[in-house]
C-alpha cells in the first residue's frame, strides 16, 4: 500500500436530493490495495456515497478521481470498479458458471477461457468445481456470497466495492467471511472499499476505518486509533461501549483525579473517555490515577469477560469490563471502586 | 387438522360438481360434433366424425381460421411489446402522474366490452375507417393491451431492480442489460401475457362483432350459424377451436420448461 498515490480520489462531493443533502462536500483518499471501510448509521450517507462511487448515481457537485482519470461523468459499465451488492444480485436464471463468467462474456473472451478462469475463482474462493454448474437457488448463503466475490474478482477492478454485503447472514457464518474476506484481500492486493453498518465488520477487516454522519465523514482513521482516540462523542460512542463524563477546567464530576492526573488534564475542557475494558476493581487503599466509586448494580456474563454497571456515588452510571478471572464477588449492591490511568483514558475537545 | 369422513366426502361432491358446471358444456358440444343428428338430443342414436373432416375441408373455416389467427397473431405480438415497455415504465421508473397513469390504462379492463366495441365502431366511422380484421385489432389492443401490461407489470415489480444494476456494474450496456438479464427475467411473465393475448383475441366475439366490418372471426362466425344455417359443423368448429386453445395453452406451457432444461443442459 503506497502512501504517497492514492487509487481513488473524492473532492467536495455533495449529493441533494430535492432540498436534502446527502453528502456535504466530502473528501477522501484511499491508496491502492487498501482496505477501507466506511460505517456509519443508518442515513448516515453511506450507500448515496457507494453508488455515486459505481456510477449508479450522478453526484449534484464534486468530483471523483481514479489515479489521474476523472470518473464522476463516466457511466458505471464503463467505469474499471465493480461492486458486491447487498442483494449480491446474483443472476437467478443463470448456473454458478455462468454468473462468474458473466463480466468476461461481455468483454468477449473465448467460452474455454471463461470457463477456465471461473473454475480458477471456485478454487480461490473454496468453493468445489462441481459448482460450476449448480443452480443459485441450490447454493447455501455462504456460497452465494462466494459465487458473487467469485464473479466481481472475474470482473479484475482496480476498485472493489461492497455493499454490506454479509448483513443477511447468521452470526457464525459473517464471522467467518469476515476473515476469508480479510484473506481474500491479502492474496489478491486489491483495493477493497467495503460499507457496513457494523462497526466489528470493519474492526476485523480493514486498514483504515471512516466513520460517517449525516453525510460527513467524522473521522479516517486506523481502527486503533479511532477507538482509543476518538475525535467526538459520536465516534466514541459509536466505536463501542464507552464511559463519557464532562469535564470542565480539569474537574469531572464523579471521578477523583490524582495530582499527576490533574496536571495531566490541566484545566482541559471536554470529555474524558474512558472504556470499560480499562478499568479494574482497587482493593483496599489501593489507588489509581483516576478513581471512581459506587455500587454495583447488574452484572452481566460476557463469556470470557464480566460486564458491570456501576452506579457511582454522584449518580452517574459507569459500565466495567474485566477478565472473568478478575471478576468481583458479591453481586449487585456490592460497594466497589474502580480505577484506571491516564494514559488509557482520552479527553475529547469541545469543538 | 385431519378431515372427517364426512368432510372429504363434501369435498370431493363439491370438487366434481364445480368441475361438471366448467366443463359439461363442453363436453356437450363435444357430443353434438359428433352427433348423426342436426340437433343435438340425447341419448344420441348415431355417431358420425363426418363434420370433423368437413370442417377440415371448408374453405369458409379455412378463411374464418386464418382471419382470427391473423388478428389474435398481431394483437399478441403488439400486446407483449406494448406491455413489456409500459411494465417496465412503470416498476422502474418514477415520474409524475405514474400511478393515475397507472390506473386509467388498465381502466378498459374494466368497460363492458360491447360498449368498448360500440364506442371503436362510432369512432372509426367518425374518422372515416371501414371497419374490417386491422380494426378490430386496434379494438382488441385495447381491451388486451392492458392486460399483458398487468400480466408482465407483476413480474417486474417482483424483481430485485440491482439485478440490472449489477449488469451494468459489471460492463452491460442498455441493450445487453436488456437481452442478457431483463428480458430472460422477465419472461415467465411475457409467455404468460402472450398466451393470455392470443387466447383473448382468439375466443373474443364482442368487440370481434363491432369492429370486423364485412371480415369475421370464428366466434362471430359460431354465433351467426347458431342464430341461422345451424348444423353440427358449429359444434364441431366449436371443439377444433377449443382443441386449438388447449394446444397453443400447453406449447406455452412446455417451452420454456424445455427451453431451461436444454439451456442447463448445455450449461453443464
């Protein structure tokens, strides 16, 4: 992945819809063979951003670039990208073979060799030969959702495009093409522009990480650094269970800060993030940087880990998460402390 | 929830008494062809298949045969095309007025159709056209146009539109978009709204009366021989177009199901 040429280039693309806007003049670099994921919410504008970039949308201003080539005013079959749909619009009328082999016949390459490079795209996607000549009705979810990667990798993109495309499938079997997916990429080197609503998607998958809401893009970044250093409450929410507490002039309310932590957050108005993964149970007079204190007030068994809700002694609410093994007995109406260190926690300006 | 004894049986007296109200006056004309007798009357004395080999020689069926099959032909062709481009108009696209659109030009369905054809005679004569077989196409284009539309409209509605999408996505231009993906999609619904078309045309005698001028289609036909000049003939005419319908009914039905099995023949 090379950082200096980007693949793909969005300049101030905006799209209305009468008096609605999508999308507010985003921009965007993604480099070549960079897996991006774009979440967000529901109407956050992330399919109007998908489509504009196939080409099934025309953008209301802006302008997209592939390399040096300006592609917003091309048609979408003329465009080099290709996309897996949510539907995975897999030709019902059409066998296995003939759904992969879909995009080489329109560019008119001999039946032989179509066929020698879908059996080739079965074999890269695990799937047996004798899929060839399956029905799509007769394939399982799963398989369908190879056959269809099977036939945008046929297509040979410089840009491949997913449109949400596991968010039908059961939890086992998403978590599983999450990392053939991840695989897939790896092996091919292929751009891969996928969105999701699902924020563990994309975590598991990508490169890079851009969240989107109400037509902006809120922050790019790396998954890391979007969950530990979140640019708004939004982010941080949205990246997960988070613990939020305003603080003004270096001062939350809820929280004992120790002298080393004070000067840390030195007169620093915003709010302090803090995961539930980054605190622990104190004994006795043991102290932490930042302290909180309360009661437990449910409990919740997260398999490997232990989830609490805290209510702390200014009322607020704190979420705790520990390993199982550190987990704290007593149950509900339990009085604990909790405490973590700076350094795990992150202050977000006020914009 | 098993049926009673008592159930089944009321069921199967119902399923057998429909059944004979559909069917016993077929069946009936069926006898009367092949009745010795000019009148049907039962119990029949003497059979004869005589009529049947005269029908096959008359020129007059012969001529009557060819003009319904020239009208239902042509009016089934136009249906389809009309009804194809008009479904699509309408699942795909979204402009002003479509849905009242929508509404008045599946309207005629719903007209009695001798006020249809009483209405196309009045007007032909008022635009100064003599009636003849080409009216009454436009008269049975009308009325049938409408219902391909609907036929095709229900199976463009039922499918995924990302389907052409990913077409395109993937290099088709309109046109392969159409032969390679729409078109094969579509048609379930387009032998239907075809064998709809030409069985409607071929059995239609309302707007067939008004609008065929000096020309006459073998319902106009079967009815004026029943008002005067009855002999088994009309009967028998009666059962070979019924027999046509039937064949042209299973032809459509058989095609498309060996048509996919050769396809996935060959596939594999």
């Amino acid at each position: 992945m090379s950082d200096t040429t980007p693949i793909l280039r969005i300049n101030a693309l905006t799209k209305t819809f009468n008096e609605f806007t999508a999308l507010h003049a985003i921009d965007l670099k993604v480099h070549d063979g960079e897996f991006l994921a774009i979440v967000g919410p529901s109407g956050s504008g992330k399919t109007t951003l998908i489509r504009l970039l196939v080409g099934m949308d025309e953008p209301s201003d802006g302008s997209i670039w592939l390399r040096d080539q300006r592609i917003d005013e091309m048609p979408a079959n003329k465009r080099p990208t290709c996309m897996v749909f949510q539907s995975l619009a897999l030709f019902p009328h059409m066998t296995v073979g003939q759904n992969i082999e879909f995009p080489l016949k329109l560019r008119k390459v001999a039946p032989e060799d179509r066929k020698a490079r879908a059996l080739e795209l079965l074999d890269l996607l695990r799937l047996p030969q004798d899929y060839y000549s399956k029905r799509i009705d007769q394939c399982s979810g799963g398989e369908r959702q190879r056959v269809a990667l099977a036939r945008a990798l046929a297509f040979d993109p410089e840009i491949l495009f997913f449109d949400e495309p596991l968010s039908a499938l059961d939890y086992r079997l998403r978590k599983a093409l999450e990392k053939e997916l991840k695989d897939l990429h790896a092996r091919t080197g292929k751009t891969f522009i996928y969105i999701t609503h699902s924020l563990e998607e994309a975590m598991v998958m990508s490169d890079r990480i851009a969240i989107m809401r109400a037509g902006r893009f809120e922050q790019i970044a790396p998954a890391e650094e979007i969950y530990a250093r979140p640019v708004s409450r939004f982010v941080a929410e949205f990246m997960g269970e988070v613990n939020l507490f305003p603080i003004r002039a270096g001062q939350a309310e809820g929280v004992t800060l120790s002298p080393a932590a004070a000067s840390a957050f030195g007169g620093a108005t915003g709010t302090l993030m803090v995961r539930p993964e980054s605190l622990q149970f104190l004994e006795g007079e043991e102290h932490a940087e930042l302290t909180f204190a309360g009661r437990i007030e449910a409990e919740y068994m997260l398999g490997s880990r232990v989830q609490y809700t805290v209510t702390l002694e200014g009322g607020q609410t704190l979420i705790a998460e520990v390993l199982r093994e550190n987990a704290m007995p007593g149950g509900p109406g339990t009085p604990v402390r909790l405490g973590c260190a700076a350094a795990a926690c992150h202050l977000i300006a006020e914009a | 929830m098993k049926p009673s004894a008592f159930t089944r049986a009321a069921l199967l007296v119902y399923g057998i008494a429909i059944l004979a109200f559909l069917y016993l006056p077929l069946v009936s004309v069926g006898f009367a062809s092949v009745s010795k007798g000019r009148y049907l009357s039962f119990p029949i004395r003497r059979y004869a298949t005589g009529w049947y080999g005269e029908a096959m020689a008359s020129d007059t069926v012969r001529d009557l045969l060819f003009v319904s099959l020239k009208v239902a032909g042509i009016v089934t062709v136009l249906s389809v095309v009309i009804g194809f481009f008009g479904a699509l108009a309408f699942a795909r696209y979204n402009w002003r007025f479509r849905k009242t659109y929508q509404k008045l030009i599946l309207l005629p369905i719903f007209f009695p159709q001798t006020v249809l054809g009483l209405a196309l005679l009045m007007w032909f004569n008022a635009i100064g056209v003599i009636p003849s077989w080409k009216t009454a196409i436009i008269a049975h284009m009308v009325w049938i146009a409408p219902i391909a539309t609907l036929i095709i409209s229900i199976r463009a509605y039922s499918f995924d539109p990302a389907l052409e999408e990913a077409a395109r996505d993937m290099g088709a231009g309109t046109w392969t978009t159409l032969r390679e993906v729409t078109i094969p999609l579509l048609m379930p619904g387009i032998v239907s709204a075809g064998l709809f078309a030409f069985l409607l045309s071929w059995g239609n005698f309302p707007l067939s009366l008004f609008t065929t001028g000096a020309d006459s289609t073998l319902p106009e036909w079967l009815y004026a021989k029943m008002v005067s000049g009855y002999s088994p003939l009309v009967p028998t005419v009666g059962i070979l177009t019924v027999a046509a319908s039937a064949t042209l009914l299973a032809v459509g039905l058989t095609v498309p199901w060996v048509l996919k099995l050769v396809k996935r023949k060959t596939a594999a």
